[in-house]
C-alpha cells in the first residue's frame, strides 16, 4: 500500500498535487512518500517482533541520507557493500551493532573501516576472503566477527541478474565448500565465527524458495555442531518481491512465519536485509513531457527522464507502472512507448502502455521508483541526476538538490 492517489483528476503525494511539486522542485524529481516508508517498516517489525529480529536496510536500494536516518530512528540497521555505505551508515548515526559489511569483493580499506567501526559482523564471500579479513585484523591487533555467505543452490522464480544463490552466483561459498570455510575460520585466532548469511535473489513473490534455501542450510548447521561451530546468527537476507504490475507477492505474515519456522532450526537470533521491500513504493519519478510523436505505426512519449535516471527498465526489461499527473477523461487514448532524451535506443521507460494523449509541458509519474532507482542513476550524457523531496502530509522536504552540470563539468 502507497500514499500516491487521484483525488479528483490529479495524482497526489499524500496531501500534495504532483503538479505542485513540480514547480517548485523542477523536473525529473524523485517524489517519497514519508508515510508510506513508516507504514511499511511499521509492517515488517510487527511481523518479526516475536523473533527480536535485527532489520539492516540493504543501502544498494536507496542511498538518501535523510531516508536512511529516518529508518534509523525506526530502529532499522544497515546492510552495507562499500566504503561509501560504511561511512553512510556512521554518518546517519546507526550503532555499530545495527551494522553488517557484505561484498563479494571487500577491499584492505573496507575491512579497516568496519573493524574500526566495531560493526556486528562481516560476512565472508570466500575463504580468500576469510584470510585478507584475518590478515587485517591481525594487522590491528584485533578479532573479526565473522559470517559467512553459504549459497544453497536452488533456483528461484525472478530475473536472472537478480539470482544470487546458486552454484555459479559470483557471490557466497558454494554449499560444498562451506564445511571447510568454516573449519579454516575456526583455526584462525582473529576471527570469530558468529553466524551464516544467504540471499538467494531479489523480486521474489513466493514463499517456498526461502523454506527450501533456509531447511537446506539447517541440514549444513547440523554438520557444523558436530564440528564443534555453534552458530549465534542465522541472516536469512532479502529478496521478498512487491508489486510493480500483475505480482502478488506473498504476504508479510507468512513471509515472517516461514523465515521464524525455519532459520530458527540454524541459529537463535534472525537478521534479515530487506531493501526493496521497505522502499520501492515509497516513491515515484515525476517527469515532465516533451513531445509527443508518431514514428511510423508507434506513438512515443519523450520525457525529460531517461534511462541515466532510472535504470531498471533498460538493464532488467523491468515494469514500472505510468501514470499521468491530470487525467483528462474526455482525451483518446493510445498504445505508447514512453521514452527518454538519452542517446541509446535502450531508453525506454515503458512500453506500449494503453493512456490518454500527453502533450509537451505535461506531466507524468513512474511508481515504484524508490528501490534501485536514484542508487542506480548516473550522469551519462553528461545530464545531471535529480532531486529528491520527501513529503509528509501537506508538508515538503528537499532530500538531495539537484544536481548543477556546471558543476560537474
């Protein structure tokens, strides 16, 4: 459930007409809703409540400082990949034991950092990357509180790109090779093993694929007690789906019920990483029109977003739903491509959607533009990123300012 609806013939943020916020803010602008974020994390510690659960926001979804120190005073932690979000997590002023480092691919100066930071724990992608976390510590006189990432093979129903467990994944520890990761770990005096760590995708709408990943990894747990290693955390990850179109993802409850069910068969305390989940409709990308033209049998819709904005469409064929900000119910209605300014036949928002006319200086909106949106923009040809305002009730703030190409250049 979001905060963005017509009320009449306009499409509002809460309290506030779209058309609003773009003149005052300019376009492209990422819109949040902030009571649709408290809503949805309200949602999520109400299902684990019962667990004690730690909750660390996957930053890669959304890197917004004011966000990200919003969720913290909602007691949610930060599920970290660099340097960049190590030191975002310190700057929204997250406690060190709210924090965890992944990565497949941890530099000396990350590691560093982290354990400087006295983070809950860093997991571990491979046994190379066990012993440069060993060589580090040891460098600094200290221990490491190590987890490591198990993949447990299975495949799951979401995009490719967004399968991350399986036995050819660039991430984790392929299950076969665990036991021995771990024995590796219990012999090394600087680190200490804490848990075991999984993701198995994102985008995923059922449940069976976390019951089956999580009842595979107990099986493996059961193999390290008898090796002496006792686990105090099981991660179970991310990757529940929401809505962009037809999905129906399954419900928060029974999402909570499975993970409880099972990861508690590995370890007494759960963490888990929910980024899109939290965050993808939360917001929307309100972009104003430019043209609307015919090219042989297709009609388009040149916005003044593209795919340097909001990237998923391009890289993932990903559907975001369009919206105009003022329905004119008398107008016709065609199929049309909405489509950006930028230089590649790639920048293509969303296809052959079934809307009214849009003419230049109009406005319409993307949903679900707050997970893997603005973290994902760049600056190709050479066009400076977006703002960002969030809105509350009838009130607005700026996030992040817009950015100035002069600047830049």
């Amino acid at each position: 459930m979001d905060y963005f609806k017509y009320k009449g013939s306009e499409l509002f943020a809460e309290e506030i007409p779209l058309s609003v916020l773009a003149e005052k803010y300019g376009t492209p602008l990422y819109v949040y809703s902030k009571k649709t974020l408290l809503r949805h994390i309200g949602e999520v510690k109400r299902v684990f409540r019962s667990s004690g659960a730690l909750i660390c926001f996957a930053y890669k979804a959304n890197n917004n400082s004011a966000l990200l120190k919003l969720m913290n005073q909602e007691g949610v932690g930060a599920d970290c990949v660099s340097l960049g979000e190590l030191l975002l997590a310190r700057k929204a002023g997250v406690p060190k034991d709210r924090i965890i480092l992944n990565g497949n691919g941890k530099t000396d100066e990350e590691i560093k950092l982290a354990l400087k930071m006295n983070i809950r724990m860093i997991n571990a992608d491979s046994a190379e990357d066990l012993l440069n976390i060993s060589r580090v510590a040891g460098s600094m006189k200290t221990k490491a509180r190590v987890s490591f990432r198990v993949n447990p093979e299975i495949r799951v129903p979401t995009h490719p790109h967004i399968a991350t467990g399986l036995k050819e994944s660039k991430f984790g520890l392929a299950y076969d090779d665990a036991l021995k990761a771990y024995r590796l770990a219990a012999s090394l005096e600087t680190i200490e093993i804490c848990g075991m760590h999984m993701h198995i995708g994102s985008q995923i709408t059922e449940t069976d694929p976390f019951a089956e990943a999580l009842k595979k990894l107990a099986v493996f747990s059961k193999q390290l007690a008898k090796s002496g290693i006792r686990l105090k955390y099981i991660n179970a990850g991310g990757g529940l789906g929401v809505k962009y179109q037809s999905e129906i993802p399954e419900t928060l409850d029974k999402y909570a019920a499975v993970i409880k069910k099972y990861a508690l068969r590995i370890a007494p305390k759960i963490i888990i990483e929910p980024g899109r989940m939290l965050i993808a409709n939360t917001a929307v990308l309100l972009m104003r029109v430019i043209s609307n033209k015919r090219s042989g049998r297709k009609n388009f819709v040149v916005v003044d977003g593209g795919m340097n904005d909001i990237m998923r469409p391009s890289i993932y064929g990903a559907y975001h739903e369009a919206l105009p900000a003022k329905v004119f119910s008398e107008r016709e209605k065609k199929d049309y491509d909405i489509v950006g300014p930028i230089c590649e036949s790639g920048d293509v928002l969303a296809k052959k959607r079934r809307m009214q006319n849009l003419y230049a200086g109009e406005l319409l909106a993307l949903r679900g533009a707050g997970a893997y949106g603005y973290s994902m923009s760049s600056n190709y040809n050479l066009r400076a990123r977006p703002a960002e305002v969030l809105v509350d009730g009838s009130r607005t703030a700026l996030i992040r300012e817009r950015e100035d190409i002069r600047k830049l250049i």
